[in-house]
C-alpha cells in the first residue's frame, strides 16, 4: 500500500509535470500552485486518519490515480484549491477520482461571457418561503432562507442564470427529481460515488441543477460552455432524459425536442421568456413539474397543442 511520501514523490515527476502543462485547459494554471493545494490535501486525509484513529483512504489507492485526477482537473481548467471549493480529489478505493464542483462549472460557464451570472441553492423544509410562478412576464422565483441552526431536510434545488442579452434561465428540481438524479447516478457501475460521501450531498443536488439548467443557456463562440458540459458528462455523467430520472418510469423527451417544442412557439413570433412560460404551464396541465418531466410519447400532442394555442394568440393580438 501507498504511503503518504509514495504520494509526494509522484508530484514531482518531471514527466508527468510535463504531462500537466500540456493538458491544461487554462494556460493560467501553474503546476507549483496546484501541486501546493495538492500536497494539503493529502496532508489533511493523513493528519485525519490519525485524529480518528481510521485508515487513510489514500492509502487504499495506486499513485497513479493521484496524477490520473490532477490530469483531469488540468484539462477541466479547474484548480484545486480548497478556498474556491472548484473541484476535489476524493479517494474512493480502488482510485482517487476527480470531481468537479457546481462552482467549477459556473467558473467555466463564466468564461463565455454570454452568462452574466449563476446562483444555485437548496431549499430546506423550515424556510419561511419558497414560490416558483409564471406569468405574462415569464418565470420568477422568491426564496427566504431561515435563520434557524436547523433549517429541516432539503425540499428542491433550484439555479437562477441571466444572461448578456437580458435574458434568464430558472430551474428547480424538487425532492423526487433529486432522489431520481442520484439513484441514476447510483445504478452506474462503479457510478454515484460521490453521492453516496455525506459532505457532497448538498453540492451534488447543487450541481444536479446547474447541469440541467446550463442545457438552456445560451453558447458561446469560443466554446466554453460546451467545454463545461463535455467536463460535467465526464466525471458525473447523468442521463436527464432517460427513465431511471424520472419517478413515472416514462422515457423523457430529449433536450433536443424541448428546443421543438419552444422553437415551435418563438418561430410563430412568440417571445423566447413567452414561450418558457408556456411549455411550463403545458406541461403542469398535464401533471408534470416542467417540460422536462413532459413523456415522449406525448410529445406530438404537446406541441399541436401549443401550437394551435399559439395561433389564436396570434391572431387576436392582430385583430
């Protein structure tokens, strides 16, 4: 078994550093800074074996999966460094695996410069309010958070992203959804790892929410929100639109058909915070918490249906 000097040694391998540098995704990355947050972290899981007198976790782990994670965050242009709380390196025997953070995401989304801004949070059962409604305006959200130490267990997750051209993107996952998210995740081999750690509990339903509402926002010709999306499917990958999300147990309509189905209304000269109005209240119509939650096997019928809708709207608004 590994030793805790067997780790430090590997970082200083003149290969594998040049191993790093090459697979840096951000230029701005400096290996002697990484390697020190690196070096901190592998001091912390060894001074903590000793506190409560438990095996190192580390210690259950090959070297090389400790350069195989720092490669991997190099290439995500994620930094280690406990303080942005971007990205960790968690050791799960038999591999030390690397994870992003629902902060690394957003930092990467960031750089595209067509997302201004990105909040995700987790509402708990004790909060004195919490209100997701729609109107002629579009979608609007109100949380309050509680003061109390205890604020109960956590009810939805929910992102809040605006965008550069004034636009904005809200999604929230309620109890169900997350619950459905991490059984998927945990039905993959050797998947859900991350889950099932009690300190990345709330980050990951954090995450489960960005992912899903980062799918919305708009790209950027430089590529780095589909380079924060590649990264995300990587390392934590979840299907949103299979089954196994999805409590009724229905195959979901894909990404691509609910760009359809809202493409259908902007098309016919709706506005694009219009049209997110209404593929929410078509799909709440029918029992669904979001388009997203809409079956595909009534796929065709949803968008008839709002397209006849769209129509009439249309047509009185001329007349």
């Amino acid at each position: 078994m590994p030793e805790t000097k067997d780790f430090l040694d590997a970082l200083t391998d003149r290969r594998f550093v040049a191993q790093w540098n090459s697979a840096r995704y951000f230029k701005g990355l400096k290996f002697q800074v990484e390697r020190r947050y690196v070096e901190a972290i592998i001091g912390r899981f060894e001074r903590d074996a000793k506190r409560y007198n438990k095996p190192n976790p580390m210690a259950a782990c090959p070297v090389e999966s400790l350069q195989v994670a720092m490669l991997d965050a190099a290439a995500a242009g994620l930094s280690l460094s406990p303080s942005l709380a971007h990205a960790y390196l968690i050791p799960y025997a038999p591999v030390i695996q690397f994870s992003p953070g629902y902060r690394g995401l957003i930092h990467l989304a960031l750089h595209g410069k067509t997302v201004t801004s990105v909040q995700a949070n987790l509402v708990h059962a004790q909060d004195p309010a919490f209100q997701v409604w729609t109107d002629e305006t579009g979608r609007h959200i109100r949380h309050e958070e509680s003061r109390a130490a205890n604020r109960g267990a956590v009810t939805h997750s929910y992102c809040l992203a605006r965008f550069a051209n004034g636009g904005y993107h809200i999604e929230v996952l309620d109890r169900a959804q997350l619950d459905a998210i991490r059984a998927a995740a945990e039905k993959r081999p050797g998947g859900g790892m991350v889950w099932k750690h009690p300190s990345f509990v709330s980050e990951m339903e954090k995450k489960a929410a960005v992912r899903r509402s980062a799918k919305w926002w708009p790209v950027d010709p430089d590529g780095h929100l589909a380079h924060m999306l590649e990264v995300a499917d990587k390392h934590d990958p979840i299907d949103f639109d299979r089954a196994d999300t999805d409590p009724g147990g229905d195959l979901l309509i894909s990404e691509e058909q609910q760009l359809q189905l809202h493409a259908a209304l902007t098309d016919m000269g709706l506005e694009a915070q219009l049209a997110d109005a209404w593929l929410l209240k078509a799909a709440q119509a029918r029992g669904y918490s979001g388009i997203q939650q809409l079956p595909v096997t009534r796929f065709d019928e949803v968008k008839g249906a709002l397209q006849d809708r769209a129509k009439l709207y249309l047509e009185r608004g001329q007349s």
